[in-house]
C-alpha cells in the first residue's frame, strides 16, 4: 500500500515508524524540514520529499497520483485541508486523512465531502487526548481504558499492588472472584517483558494486566487487581490550553476542578468560559501555591502544559506534597516507561492516543478500531467479521480453529448488543465484531488477511 505523510512532526514520525515497519507499505513522508527528513531517513526505510505539503508539484513529487491514502499532519489545518483538496482535485487519492485542531472547523461536519473539503476522515488529537484522560479519571486505578464496539466493551490496563483480591493467585481463579461476570485477562507484562496469559499463570504485585470487560463491570474488575479506589472528586488540571480547558469543562460538572494556568491573560480568557471551574493564575510547579491549595486532599493532578519538562516537574511535586494520583502529558514516547517506573502513575503520549485512530483508516481488511499499546510495541483490534463459512477463513470457525499468528489472540466478540468473552469452542458468526489482541505488531498483515472481503462481498 502506497502510503504519503504529510508533516514529519511528533505524529508525523510516530505513524511513519508503525507504517514503514510493515512489509506491505511503501511509506513517503513530506516535510519543510531538510534536517528532519533526513534523520528520518536514517532512521526509518521511507522516501522523502522537501517541500510545502500542500503545493501541487512538490504532491505530484512525493508520488500522490499513485497514493492510496494520504495522512496530513502538519501543524496547519489550513495546509492539511488545502494538501487533500489538492489531491483530490489532480489526482482523485481515495482516502484522505486530516490532523484538524481548530473546534471553528471540527463544529461545521458538513465542510468535509468531496463537494466542499475533500476531507474523508478528520482527526482532533486534543479531543482524543481529552476522552482518554476522561477515561482514566472515571476508572481510579486504570493505567489505559480503551473501547471497542462503541463503549459496549473495554480493554483496561491495571498495574497489580499489593492487596488486590488476585495477586498472588492464577488466573483460572478469576470466575470464582468474579461470579456472574465474564472477564478475560489477554495480557500481561512483568517488568517490560510478556507474560502468556494462561490459567496457571499467577499474577504478580507490580504486573501490567490488560483485561476485556463489558464496560458495566470495568469497576469491580479493577477493584479484584487492587484495593478499591474511591470515586474521584477533586481535580487539579495544570495548564489551561486546549486539552486544560476541554477537560475541565468536561468534568466541572460532576466534580470539583481546580485549573492552573500561568498566563494571566489566559487564565482570565478561561476562567470566563468555565461554569464551576476555579481558575488560577500561577505557576503548577510552585510549591507554595500548591500547599495553598490543599494538594494534599486531590484525587488527581494532571500536568497538561506545552512543556513536559514544567507537566514532569509539576506532577512529581504534587505527589510528594500529596496528591493521590498524577499524570503528566509527555511528547516524547520514550520517556513514559522511565516515567512511569517513578513516582507518576500515568504518562499520557498524544502520539500514542492518537496513532490508533489513524491505523483503523489505515489497516486493511474491515478493521473498525486500533488502539496502539506498550508504545506501539502491541495493538488492540477490533474487525468485523463478513461472509459465509466459504468465503471467509473466520466466520463459521471456533476460536480455535482460526489460523492466528503466534502471539495474537481473540479476546471477546460482540454479537448485536451481545458481549461474549472468547473461549477456544465460541463460534465467530457473520457481522460479528471480534476483539483481538497482537502482542507483536508485525503479525498485523496476517491478521488483517484474515479479515478480508472475499470479492462480491
């Protein structure tokens, strides 16, 4: 699949690298930046063209009359809307993504069609970011809550402590703990390496266990891999940009939110557009004002500035003084396992949020959803089964009978309004939507092969 990317940024590079990795993909990345393209290179088997991503010749130059699809994500929306329109126009590219920030345009749907803005499909990283955080707030305890089949299931990831119901006892205990519940654990990761998840298998304090789960029973799920956490009430956001500020307007509503902002004029701006919200102006990463405002009794802090230096800082101090759970936003993906591993719970990576919502437009096959996991060493997916038992190489087919790749696994199907956990005996019927989990990403191509409409379907 012939692939151009257009903006060789923080998302740019992260989609270039999970692409390029993948046999079937001829990758071109578009950029301004000479000295990008050309680490990138270095780095990475794509091509590159030097030039404004979205002017006709430097287009045409980066092979858009051949593309399949073309992702644009430049720090412009206005260039990224002009670069599909433009590929449309002269070369009728099929399907053409664009990075668009600005709620002026996201508001107004009706823009993007091939009779206005050729625009197939527009992604908002800020509020992607801002429902993943949502996510994390509502389930205490979750180090990542994801969905599949439009929030009916949620594959969660829970680090195990020391006083949860399960550790220390295997998995094929899980139904006992769980009665008239159907959970099921497809991953686990013990000191950054995979663990198989079988029924001897016995949790750990300290592993990362990701589990599917109808999204009513994500709660007492987590409560068995911890102590129970009590239900979030106070909430400090440091940063009032656009992730600050939707994420509190989003939660003034059941809870009380503070919001540090060190912009006066900001501050004023957001405190004006905020109901319930209490606004301040200063610095996150001052200890006094902290202290002032009895970080000490704060359920969460989230560190959501420009500079992951000032969210790293601000979080790690606010823990100390306190707080009972932290996250900070970090740019730079390989920074959050390091982080992690100290005294933030949660570091949140746009790139990693964001990437999965590209795949599902990317991937072949009818895949619905992706959720990049582990840094993008995992994926989550969710395909829809189509066909018949003779044109298809799953449906009609148990669970174990499907030809998998080593390392991936059928997690749960959903059939109508209908959750079934999958075990080796459940059939996958028509229209189904399966939920699989890949430990190693490079058998996606497989997977997806597996998915695949039979021609005339």
């Amino acid at each position: 699949m012939k692939i151009l990317i257009l903006g060789a940024g923080q998302v740019g590079r992260t989609v270039a690298r999970h692409l390029s990795r993948e046999e079937a993909n001829e990758v071109t990345v578009v950029d301004v930046n000479e000295d990008v393209l050309r680490d990138l290179q270095d780095r990475l088997d794509i091509h590159t063209v030097v030039g404004n991503a979205a002017y006709p010749p430097v287009l045409e130059a980066a092979g858009a009359a051949e593309a399949e699809i073309i992702v644009a994500l430049t720090n412009s929306d206005e260039v990224n809307m002009m670069a599909c329109q433009v590929a449309f126009t002269l070369f009728r590219t099929p399907t053409k993504i664009a990075r668009i920030r600005s709620a002026e345009y996201t508001q107004r749907p009706e823009l993007f069609s091939e009779q206005a803005i050729a625009v197939d499909v527009f992604i908002s990283p800020e509020q992607l970011v801002t429902e993943y955080i949502e996510r994390l707030i509502r389930h205490p305890g979750a180090l990542q809550v994801l969905d599949f089949a439009a929030g009916k299931v949620r594959l969660v990831g829970v680090r195990a402590v020391n006083g949860g119901l399960l550790v220390g006892h295997c998995l094929r205990e899980l139904p006992e703990h769980l009665a008239r519940m159907e959970t099921r654990v497809v991953a686990i990761y013990r000191r950054g390496r995979s663990i198989p998840p079988e029924g001897a298998t016995i949790i750990e304090e300290g592993d990362e266990v990701f589990f599917l789960a109808a999204s009513d029973d994500i709660r007492r799920v987590i409560g068995e891999l911890r102590k129970e956490s009590s239900r979030v009430r106070r909430i400090v956001i440091a940063g009032g940009g656009n992730i600050g500020y939707r994420l509190a307007r989003s939660l003034e509503k059941t809870s009380q939110v503070k919001l540090i902002e060190r912009d006066t004029r900001r501050a004023r701006r957001v405190s004006e557009q905020l109901q319930n919200t209490i606004v301040l102006a200063g610095d996150a990463a001052d200890e006094e004002l902290l202290i002032e405002e009895n970080i000490d009794s704060t359920d969460v802090f989230v560190a959501l500035t420009n500079s992951e230096e000032a969210n790293i800082l601000s979080a790690m101090l606010a823990k100390r003084l306190g707080a009972h759970k932290v996250m900070a936003l970090i740019n730079k993906p390989s920074y959050a396992d390091l982080i992690e591993s100290g005294s933030i719970d949660v570091a949140i990576s746009p790139q990693s949020i964001t990437i999965g919502s590209l795949l599902a437009h990317v991937r072949r096959g009818d895949v619905v959803r992706v959720h990049s996991l582990r840094r993008g060493a995992a994926e989550a997916i969710e395909a829809i089964a189509h066909g018949d038992e003779r044109s298809s190489r799953v449906v009609g087919k148990t669970v174990c009978e499907i030809p998998l790749p080593e390392g991936s696994s059928i997690g749960a199907i959903v059939r109508g309004e209908q959750v079934i956990m999958a075990h080796h005996d459940t059939f996958v019927q028509p229209g189904d939507h399966v939920i699989l989990f890949l430990s190693d990403r490079r058998h996606i191509e497989a997977v997806e092969r597996l998915f695949m409409r039979a021609v005339g379907q």
